[in-house]
C-alpha cells in the first residue's frame, strides 16, 4: 500500500444541529473539482473513488482534528461518525466527545472552517487538462480519516511523483527534478494516448476530460496481439 496522502476540500466545516450532542461536520473531499497546482500537476477524485472504501464499510476510518492521533473525534466503528457520498462528494458529521468541547467552540466561532482528509491510493490515471497542464485523476482508494483543520494546505505531493515516475517508466528523481520547473509534461508524452470517454457533469467542477483505464488497457492489448 501506498504513503497515506491528504487533501483538503473547498467545503467548510461547520456545526450541525443534534439533540444533545456537539456535532460538527461538512465535506471532506469535492469531486471533479480541480486542486491547486500541486508543484507541477493538479488532481481531481474521481465520483467512484470512495466506492470500495464504502463498500467495505469504511473499515477503521475516524475522525481527528488536524490529523493529530492525539485529537480523535469519532469513528465508524463507536457510531460517532458518519459518512455519507453523494453527487458533490464524501460528507461527514461527526459526535464530539465531551473532552473536545474546545474542537466544536473553535468551529463555532468560525475559528476553524476547512476539512482534510487522508487517505491510500489504490489507482489513479494521468492525463493532461485542455490547457496542457498534468492532471492525476484519482480512481480509487481508501478513506484513512476525515478532519477539521486550522490549516489545510497539504502539499505531500511524493506519492503522487512516484505514481507518474511508475506510469511514465521514469525514475522518481528524473520526475522530481521535471516537478520543480513544471516539466512534467514531458512525461505523459512517453504513454500511449489516452481514450477520452467522458467528460465531468454540469455543475461538478472544470470541464477537463475523465481518462479511461479499461479504455487504454484495452488499446494496449490490441496492439499486442499479432
């Protein structure tokens, strides 16, 4: 498996109105919406990336403030999170326990109003955005946890350089060193083209082509057979 990775969303988090209980909640993760230039690539979560992560259901996923170990919140497995995917994305709320009165006074004074999240990629694709810029589209994985965080600038961008070095049959120093003056370009013109086969709905982020790994793989295997 993968280095876990985190990515912040657009979304803010916020309190939520329960009975008796300090719940704070929002999304965690947007789909098809474009990232920040990651040091040389953006990247947007495909629709289905929580989908095998859902479909185990969310297996040891919880809820942690700034991703600190320290700070638990919730967790699927006490009932204290939940989790829900929708058409714009993974949202969560999650039960404070009384010891993080602090945590729910922070959100609801407006002092923390981000969320993060981590989680293992198990596939994702590259490709290039309509203005020739690299984009990692990621297709599947698994939700490690979600947060509110003071600060979610997250640029742990390593893994992402070792999947294209992986995809492209370059070395991750070649990689690196294309990243640091936005080269990495170069690299995706070393694949076979890509079929594009969809395009993002309405309303769900920028209109940058999806990549299709059963398209391409398909491609490959007919240029293989004699």
């Amino acid at each position: 498996m993968s280095t876990a990775e985190r990515r912040s969303a657009r979304g803010l988090v916020e309190v939520r109105a329960t009975t008796g209980q300090m719940t704070i909640g929002g999304y965690a993760a947007k789909f098809n919406k474009l990232s920040r230039n990651l040091g040389g690539f953006v990247e947007r979560i495909d629709p289905g990336f929580f989908a095998k992560s859902e479909g185990d259901g969310w297996p040891e996923a919880m809820a942690r403030y700034n991703h600190d170990d320290d700070f638990l919140l919730g967790t699927i497995a006490g009932g204290t999170l939940r989790l829900v995917v929708d058409g714009v994305g993974l949202d969560y709320s999650a039960d404070l326990p009384s010891a993080r009165a602090d945590v729910y006074e922070l959100v609801q004074r407006g002092d923390v109003t981000r969320s993060s999240f981590a989680f293992y990629t198990f596939e994702d694709d590259w490709s290039m955005t309509d203005q020739g810029f690299p984009l990692r589209t990621l297709l599947s994985g698994q939700l490690v946890d979600v947060a509110p965080v003071n600060t979610p600038a997250y640029l742990d961008t390593d893994t992402g350089l070792r999947s294209l070095a992986e995809h492209a049959g370059a070395t991750v120093e070649e990689v690196r060193a294309a990243a640091a003056g936005d080269g990495l370009a170069r690299f995706l013109g070393r694949t076979p083209a890509a079929a594009v086969i969809d395009m993002a709905p309405a309303g769900q982020g920028d209109p940058h082509p999806l990549v299709s790994l059963r398209q391409r793989r398909a491609d490959l295997l007919r240029r293989r057979t004699p």
